[in-house]
C-alpha cells in the first residue's frame, strides 16, 4: 500500500508546489518513483542500509523490524501500476493537486493505523527480586514469578518491583561477590569467578535467522512482537545461585552454578519449531494483501477503459 500511495501523494504535492511545465520538463515524477524504489530496494537488501533505517525509526520512537528479505521485492510490481495510474490523469489541476494528496494521505493513514497495535510485544524484558522468588516481567502479558530459580514459571500479578528498561551500548554487570556475568544486546555473555579481574566468554547466543524472525512474527501476529536480540537484563537467584538472562521474545537463558545452561520457556515464550511451519499462518496476510492489490489493478484499468470509451463516444 505505501509503494503504491507514497508517491502518488509526493508527486501531487510537488504539482502544487511547483509549475507542471517545470516538474515535466525535469521528470520530477520518475525521479520520485524510481527514488522510492530504489530506497525500498537498499532496505530489504542491503543489511547496513536496512539498520540504519531500524535505528533512525527506533530514535524516533517508533520501534520498527523491517526484515532483510528480497522476495518481498516482489512489492515493487505495485510502482508501475501505481505510476500508470498517475499518468492516466495528464492534465491535472494544480489547484485540486494539494486536496488530492491530502485524501490520499488520509487513506495511506487509515491503512497503517488499521494494521497497528498500540501494545508492542518485547517479551521478557527485565527481572525483580520478589519475596517469594524471581520475578519476570513482559510489559505485553504482565509478570511471572519463579520459586526454583527460573526453571519453571507460573503467571502473577504480584510483582512488587518495576523494571525500567532502556536500550543500552554497553556493558552491564551482575554478579553476587566472586561470581559476576557480563552481557550486551546481541553479544556473547562473559563470566568472572575472581569478582571481575578476569573475564571468558561462556555462551556465545545463536540469534534466530532473518527469515525466523520473519515467521515468528507471522506466527505470532496477533502478539504484534517486536523481535530483538538479547540480552536485556540479568539477575542471580541467591537460594540456587542460577544465573537468570531475559532475551525477550527468545525466553529467559539459564547458568547453573556447574556452568550448565538451558533455555527455559515462559508462558507463550517457547522455542519455535521452524521444520513445521504453518502455511496458511504464514501466508494469509501475503494472500489478503495480493487479493486487495490485484483489485485496485483491475480498477485502475477499468478507470482508464472506461475513459477512453467515453472520449471514443463523444468523438
């Protein structure tokens, strides 16, 4: 729907900024097509470009996951259609150019908050400590209390504590005397055993391909779940002395005094078994999506026959 609208609205805006003789002498309307292309190009090819993008949106306050992914290239078949349809209109006032953009930016509004949910799924993002245990907490679902250091969970609305959790560029640092673990999103978790003299990478994370991702939150659509890479935040269990790792979406990553580690799933947060995958899951948005763009095809056609019909009647 963007690569559709997108320039179609930037195209009318600068017909009513600037005189059509001058945007048509220098083909300002390719230019947009083609630069809108292009961008949408670079983002689900080019894996530097596509987080740049993440990021600058992320500063924006709009947590984004736009997955590198060129099969989705396919969208771009939605720009010469889009571009037909501007061009069937040659003589356009400039006066209703700017009224025009305007309705069309409504309809681009009303079809993204339409596929919009206000709460963001980040999954298990930080830990408290609770008079009966370890708390978790998932800002989507509430919070979880563990009484055997994170081996097992169970659902609870009596998290005493909050945990403000904010996206960090360095090291954090948890540990109880001796025993001290050092992590960052999206690295290799270190631990010390001489209170942090010395540091050895003990886990190295295997974070979930682009293309998992992608069918996680297909899978998980109705969660609206933001994938990132952990870890969050780390706490240590002073009855089991069991290291605790939030990862998000991917569960909660377990250190046993032995140097053991498991992953242990909360709630909905389990492992996924990507050798079965849901098709009709996975590909019914693709599928509603493709029904909704070969109908506006079929109307942008039938708009342009049926003008042609009505000039060849009055010739």
């Amino acid at each position: 729907m963007w690569l559709f609208f997108t320039p179609i609205v930037l195209s009318s805006l600068v017909d009513w900024i600037i005189p059509q003789k001058y945007s048509r002498k220098f083909h300002l309307d390719l230019v947009i097509w083609h630069g809108i292309g292009l961008f949408y190009l670079l983002v689900k090819m080019v894996s530097p470009v596509n987080g740049l993008v993440v990021n600058a949106l992320d500063e924006m306050g709009i947590p984004t996951v736009i997955v590198v992914d060129p099969t989705d290239l396919l969208a771009l078949l939605s720009l010469p259609i889009s571009y037909y349809s501007w061009r069937t209109n040659d003589n356009r006032p400039r006066h209703s150019s700017f009224s025009r953009s305007l309705l069309i930016l409504s309809v681009m509004v009303l079809l993204t908050l339409a596929d919009d949910d206000t709460a963001q799924n980040y999954g298990i993002r930080c830990f408290t400590r609770e008079n009966n245990g370890i708390g978790a907490i998932s800002y989507f679902y509430g919070g979880y209390i563990s009484a055997d250091g994170g081996k097992t969970w169970n659902a609870s609305d009596d998290i005493s504590g909050d945990c403000n959790w904010t996206s960090k560029d360095t090291y954090d640092v948890v540990g109880n005397g001796q025993l001290q673990a050092r992590f960052e999103s999206g690295q290799p978790i270190k631990i010390s055993t001489d209170g942090g003299k010395s540091w050895k990478v003990e886990y190295k994370i295997k974070f979930d391909t682009a293309a998992q991702q992608a069918y996680y939150m297909k899978y998980h659509s109705g969660d609206n779940p933001i994938y990132q890479e952990g870890p969050f935040d780390a706490i240590i269990d002073p009855k089991t002395g069991n290291f605790l790792f939030a990862m998000g979406l991917d569960r909660v990553l377990l250190r046993t005094p032995n140097s053991t580690w498991q992953w242990v799933g909360v709630d909905i947060y389990n492992a996924m078994d990507y050798s079965k995958p849901n098709f009709f899951e996975l590909l019914w948005g693709d599928g509603v999506l493709a029904i909704v763009s070969g109908l506006l095809s079929f109307t942008v056609l039938g708009r342009k026959v049926g003008i042609e019909t009505k000039q060849q009647k009055k010739g």
